[in-house]
C-alpha cells in the first residue's frame, strides 16, 4: 500500500504501534503513529488524536489500537474523514479463530478482540470497497470510493454478540487470499487510459 500510494511520500498514519514492529519497517518519511502507551511518535489516545487532527489527511491508514468493538468502530469513522482521496485503510485482527481469541475481555495472550464485528458493518457498507485478507488473523482492506460513502451502525445488535455469530457471517465476509490482494492494490492502482 505505501509503495503504490507515493512510497517515500505517502502520508502514513498508524493507530496503536505497541513495540513498532511494523511502524518501524514503514518507508516514508511522512509517518505518524498513534499509541497512548508504547511506540510510535504521538503519545496520546486515538480519540486524542483525531480530536486535534481535522485537517491533514493521510494516504494509508493502519487500524490495530484497542481490540474492541466499540474502539475499532469509532477509529474506523474517524479514519475515514481523514483519509485522502484514493486512501487506503487496512485494520488488523477481522477473523478470530476461536471464541477465546475474540473475548473481550482478553482471556488468553493471542487476542483479536471482537474487531470482526466492525468487518460485518464494512461488508454492507455503500461506497467503500472492502475486503479481509486472510493472512495474519485477518487484515482488512478499506478504499473510499465515494466521498458521500455510508457505513451501517448496527452497534445495537452487534454489540451482545459472540462468536457463534462471527461464524455465521463468515461465509458473507468478502475475505481474499493473499495473491489476490495483490493484485486488486495493483489493478486498482493503475491509471486508466
């Protein structure tokens, strides 16, 4: 994402950086990494952040703060308002392998949360394209393609929900192999003619 979206100059924006693992092996001078207790530059809550942040935007966002539902959802909206034009978002942790690793609270060290619940309200949005990536416990994909774009709020209902409902909507889940990933950033990324 960052090599098609201005490599050295993409504007790069990570929410929750922990020990920098990835905000570390990010190549661009233009980077910004939000985490209010390890890593990154800006020591402070994404809510903090996007708070004072109303004017810059950013070409490839990464989504992986606070694994809960709730969080997610709120990081997802706000991302999304700051996210330039042919912007891409990418979120970590959308496809738990067991109710334990989706458990809020956390019950065991490999932890998803219950961040799927925001991959559900993605899949039936109206001017994004999405995808979960199934690689890594799931890593979405997130390109505006409409700034008039809409994301359900089905919080209601989403929030009582436990895994049994994840597997049930697995199956509706626009989840992708790697390579195809790949190649949709690729094709999606060319220059018409």
């Amino acid at each position: 994402l960052i090599s098609v979206s201005g490599g050295q100059n993409c504007k790069y924006l990570e929410i929750g950086c922990a020990s920098n693992d990835l905000f570390n092996s990010v190549f661009t001078s233009k980077k910004t990494g939000v985490d209010p207790e390890s890593g990154g530059n800006l020591r402070m809550t994404s809510d903090d952040f996007f708070h004072n942040n109303k004017d810059k935007k950013y070409n490839v966002i990464f989504i992986d703060g606070l694994h809960e539902y709730p969080q997610v959802r709120k990081d997802t909206l706000n991302a999304l308002e700051v996210l330039d034009e042919n912007g891409w978002i990418a979120f970590h942790d959308f496809l738990p392998s067991s109710w334990k690793e989706q458990n809020v609270p956390r019950v065991q060290p490999s932890w998803t949360g219950d961040c799927w619940k925001m991959a559900v309200e993605l899949s039936r949005s109206e001017g994004l394209d999405f995808r979960i990536v199934s690689i890594d416990h799931g890593v979405g994909l997130l390109r505006k393609l409409n700034p008039n774009f809409s994301v359900p709020d089905l919080s209601l209902q989403l929030s009582v929900a436990h895994f049994e409902r994840f597997v049930e909507e697995l199956p509706n889940l626009p989840v992708i192999e790697f390579n195809e990933a790949i190649n949709h950033i690729n094709t999606v990324m060319k220059p018409s003619d």
